[in-house]
C-alpha cells in the first residue's frame, strides 16, 4: 500500500467525488481564448469522450502540493489521484491493456523507475539507481518491455528493461545527450532526443535517422497511432510549442503558436500525447489564461478545437494515453 495512506479505498471514494466535482467545473469553464465557441466546443466534447477507454489518460499534477500521478477520461473527467508518496512521483505511462503504471518517482531518495497496478498498489523499483537520474518511462506496444532514458553511465542513454525489471539493456552509446524515447506503434523504432534534434532508431539494425535540424531544441516526439505522424515539442519560435511533422519528417508546422500580441515567455505548451484514435492530441500548457500555471489541454490534431481539460492549482504535466 502506498505510504502514508489508511485506506486506499475511502481516498478514492473522496478523490473519485472530488474529481466529478471538478470535472463538472471543467466542463463548463474550461476552454482557452483560443478555443473554439460553444458550439464547436460541444462537438470536440463527444470526440474527446470517444477518444479512448475510461481513465485512460495518466498525468501528473502537483494540485495537493506534491507531484503525484493522476488518471482522467479522454474528455477530462473523473481525474482520480492513484499515487499517496511523500516522494515526488511523475512522468506516468499506462501499459496497453491498463493494468499497470510505470512512472518515475523519488521514493528511493533518488529518481528511479517504478511500476505499480493502476490504481498505485504494488510498487516496485525496476532500477535501483543511487546515484543517477532515470526518467520519461514507455511501454512497448505489446506490453513487455519499458524505454527510459537514464544519466547512470555518465551521459544520458536510452535503455530498454522487461516489464519485469530483467533485461536491462542500453541501446545507445552517444557522447552526447539522448532523451525522451518514445516507440512507434509496430515497436520496432524508438524516437528520442540526440542533441538538439529528434531521431529515429530502427531497433533491428540501432541505425539512426535525424529528422529534425532546426538549431533550437526539438524533444518529447511521439508517434500518431498509424504510424504516419509525429508530434513534438520545439522551441525554435521563441517559445516551446507543440509541432506536428509526417514521419519522415517532412511538413513540420506549429499547432499551437501564440497570439502576436503575447510575450513568449507567457506562453508554453509541451509533452504531446495522442489520443486512442488518432483525432486529438493531449499536451501541457501555461498560457495567460492559466495565470501561469501548466494545465491539461486537448486539441484536433491539426490544432483546432483547443479545450483546456483541468483547471486544478499547481502544475499538471506530462499527459498520456494508453
């Protein structure tokens, strides 16, 4: 049972209450002033909900002054804290079939990889790091495997452990920094950060295929479900934001620029994530009307239909569908 709580199911009883409370705030104060009218905002609605299963979309949310996971539905409903650590606990993954979570936390005094059942019982540490830094776990499509990058060999690395925590292997052996790995849905790539740029590994041969080369930062790519896009986090307007860009990396293109008038430094949007069916995509964002804050957006995937899906104090961050 997680630390410091007495009964996992009277919390949730008042978390899951909490939750529908708030969600009926979301739902009618939640858009953005780049969102779209009501009226639009209705239909983005019934598309959000048939965008995965219930609770499908894990995120973490400092909202109860430490960094802990939270799950939602697609349409921003039901947000359920399933982590109770005095530890900060981020970066959440679902595996495919929903049972379980992979996140990194600091319950070791150190970040670690961890994995639990969904509902946050049974964790475990899959690394047993003391002295390095592991983070942005992912589960292979099938469910077996987890990549994570890691700085324990000196350098940051993409690595590659069984679901189980055996098998631990480093599949990169860069002099500089690799990062954010993320796999494409057949499993047989990974993308991640080398340097300033996303690249593809094809895991069959370890070749590897930049595909981005603007001099600022690109990270945090993420494949659309059929394989023909990818989404990523770039900084080369000013600002980070969130691009769109075919899998070959062609078209790049910002789904989410800031109002001309808005100081780049108000405005951020990171860590895209799609939905099950490939029609939105999740990502966290301060912007002037989060007063600051990072919340949990949602738009189309040509960046349409904005809607901002929690309104909760302190940073949510890091959205991902399973």
């Amino acid at each position: 049972m997680p630390r410091g709580l007495g009964s996992l199911l009277s919390y949730h009883s008042i978390a899951r209450f909490a939750a529908l409370t708030l969600a009926v705030a979301c739902l009618t104060d939640h858009a953005d002033s780049t969102a779209p009218m009501s009226a639009n905002r209705l239909s983005a609605h019934v598309d959000l909900a048939a965008a995965g299963a219930p609770q499908s979309i894990a995120f973490s949310s400092a909202r109860d002054g430490n960094p802990e996971i939270y799950v939602m539905n697609p349409d921003g409903t039901e947000q359920t804290r399933v982590t109770v650590d005095f530890a900060p606990d981020a970066e959440p993954s679902l595996s495919p079939d929903g049972k379980q979570l992979v996140i990194k936390s600091q319950r070791s005094m150190n970040w670690d990889i961890w994995v639990m059942d969904a509902d946050g019982e049974n964790a475990t540490d899959l690394t047993h790091t003391r002295s390095a830094i592991e983070g942005w776990p992912r589960w292979s499509p099938n469910g077996k495997q987890i990549a994570f990058h890691s700085n324990r060999d000196g350098n940051y690395e993409i690595y590659i452990v069984n679901a189980d925590g055996t098998g631990l292997t480093r599949i990169t052996d860069y002099s500089g920094v690799d990062q954010w790995p993320e796999w494409s849905p057949n499993g047989k790539q990974l993308a991640f950060l080398r340097d300033n740029d996303v690249v593809v590994m094809d895991l069959a041969t370890r070749g590897v295929t930049r595909l981005t080369t603007d001099p600022a930062l690109d990270q945090m790519a993420v494949w659309s479900p059929n394989g023909k896009q990818i989404a990523f986090m770039s900084l080369r307007d000013g600002y980070c934001s969130v691009f769109l860009m075919n899998a070959d990396g062609s078209d790049q293109v910002n789904l989410t620029p800031k109002p001309p008038a808005d100081a780049a430094s108000a405005w951020c949007s990171r860590a895209p994530a799609w939905s099950k069916n490939g029609q939105r995509i999740y990502f966290s964002s301060k912007r002037p009307s989060t007063g600051g804050d990072f919340e949990i957006f949602s738009m189309a995937a040509d960046g349409s239909d904005v809607i901002r899906l929690t309104t909760a104090p302190g940073e949510d961050a890091t959205p991902k569908s399973r």
